[in-house]
C-alpha cells in the first residue's frame, strides 16, 4: 500500500476506501472476518478520539470557531459523520440549500417552500413566477432543483407539489381542521393534551418523542441527542435562552428548531406537530 499523498483530495481518498472494501471481500471467510474486526476496533479507536477532540474544541471558546472552520472541510466532515459524531438533518440542509437560491427566485418574482423530505424526495411548492409554464419558470424549477440534489446526499428526487388555495373570503374561526380518516395508519401518535405541557417543561412519550413548550410553541423531535443518540429524558430546558442541553455531554440546541448551538452541522431530527381539539399530535413514521 502506498503511503497517503499530502493533500489528496475526497475523490482519492474514497475511491482508495472503495478498493481496499473491495479486496477485503475477496479474501477467505477467516481472513475477511478478522480484516473487519480489525476496521471495527480501529474505527472505534478514532471515534473515541474524535469525540474528546470535538468535546473539547468545543468547550474552549478559543478553538470554537477553528472547530467550526474544521467541519466545513470537507473530509473532515465525512470522517466525523462516517463515526456518528455529526448527523446532518436532511430538511436542515434543503432549506439552507433553498435559502441559498431563494435571493435568485426573488429577483425573478418567484419563491419556493419546503414541505417535507421523505423517503429520499423533497417536496417543494413553488410560488409566483416559479409556478408556470414559462421557459423562466421552468429555469428557476431547474435552479431549485439543482440546489436540493447538490447540497443534500440524503435526496435523489424532487416533486413539486400543487399550490393550495387560500382561504381568501372564508373567516379561519369556521373552518374546521379536516381529520384523516385513519391518522394513526399515517404515521401521527395522540402524545398529550396540549394543557398538560405548560410552558417551561419537557414532555416524554414513550421511548421516541419529546415534546417542549417555549412561550407557548410546541416543538416534537425524536427522544435522541443528535451527539450519540442518548435519551434527552434529563434535557435542561432554558426558557429565557431558548435552549434545550443534553444531560450527558452538554450539547446544546435551539429549543424551537433544533438547531445545536454546539457543533455546526448537527440537529435534533424534529417531528411534525400539530394540536387539535386540545389534543397534541405527533407524526413519528410515514
């Protein structure tokens, strides 16, 4: 094996991964099995060392910013997602991707809205002159699309959904909210009664969801620390901040979007949330 070339950039060095994966499947089934034990141990060894590493650069307020520079490179960022150091949320990156285009949208009359990310597909609903039939609009289609597949590796696909109608003449107070026939077989979970979250505490349902109240806005986001996964049961909740911390190593978030204030690039996956007739809804599958 030749050594590693100073500067040698993602593609080489993945491509050397590949190969090395690769050969690793050839061999016989004692000598693939000890290989993978040995990539294990090692792996595991460079996690332990990363976290104290990160941990650290984030605790010093000197190296904080260097840490913030270092993620951005990107193999350093593959190589602290490759060991779950930092998740990547896919809708926090489509709508960093979408807010990257929208100024461009905007000069051409045009914007453009996240709905949701599922399954690998982006559904995104254009509005003014992006929703039409013009050669322009099938440009700034285009441009959108070009921004999520780019910026996001989790999405393969992009469906423009249908602009809703809005309300224009019928008073909100009588319209009343229409319920799936089935909303359980949708995916959503009844996890409380919204008065018995007040403002100020954490609400844990089950092993999944955790829901916050922040000046009367309910948030829901997967019972898990984006850090290492570990329950966020004990989180700290800082009404007057605005943040959410994890007990076990400190990270922390943005209470309302989840957003960690921590470590670039990590973000508590949130649910969508909805409350009706008192009732607090959570959609935790599809």
């Amino acid at each position: 094996m030749t050594d590693l070339q100073e500067g040698a950039d993602l593609e080489t060095l993945a491509r050397r991964v590949d190969d090395a994966l690769a050969a690793v499947g050839e061999l016989d089934p004692a000598a693939r099995a000890a290989a993978e034990e040995l990539k294990a141990a090692l792996e595991e060894i460079h996690r332990v060392g990363l976290v104290t590493i990160v941990t650290r650069m984030r605790a010093d307020d000197a190296a904080r910013p260097l840490l913030f520079d270092l993620v951005d490179d990107p193999v350093v960022r593959m190589l602290l997602t490759l060991h779950g150091i930092i998740r990547p949320d896919p809708v926090t990156l489509a709508e960093r991707a979408l807010a990257a285009v929208r100024p461009q949208l905007h000069s051409h009359g045009g914007d453009v809205t996240l709905d949701r990310v599922a399954d690998g597909v982006a559904f995104v609903r254009l509005e003014g002159a992006c929703n039409g039939c013009s050669m322009s609009s099938v440009t700034l289609r285009e441009l959108v699309e070009s921004a999520l597949l780019q910026a996001v590796p989790a999405i393969s696909a992009v469906e423009v959904l249908p602009n809703e109608p809005t309300p224009t003449i019928i008073p909100i107070e009588s319209v009343a909210f229409r319920r799936a026939a089935d909303p359980e077989a949708e995916g959503w979970v009844r996890v409380a009664r919204a008065d018995a979250v007040p403002v100020g505490e954490i609400s844990v349902h089950g092993p999944d969801v955790l829901v916050v109240n922040v000046d009367q806005r309910l948030s829901a986001y997967r019972n898990e620390c984006a850090h290492e996964a570990l329950p966020l049961d004990n989180a700290v909740l800082d009404v007057s901040a605005g943040t959410l911390t994890c007990p076990w190593h400190g990270f922390c978030y943005d209470a309302s979007s989840g957003e960690c204030l921590s470590a670039p690039g990590v973000q508590l996956e949130q649910l969508p949330l909805r409350v009706e007739d008192g009732d607090v809804w959570v959609r935790v599958g599809p």
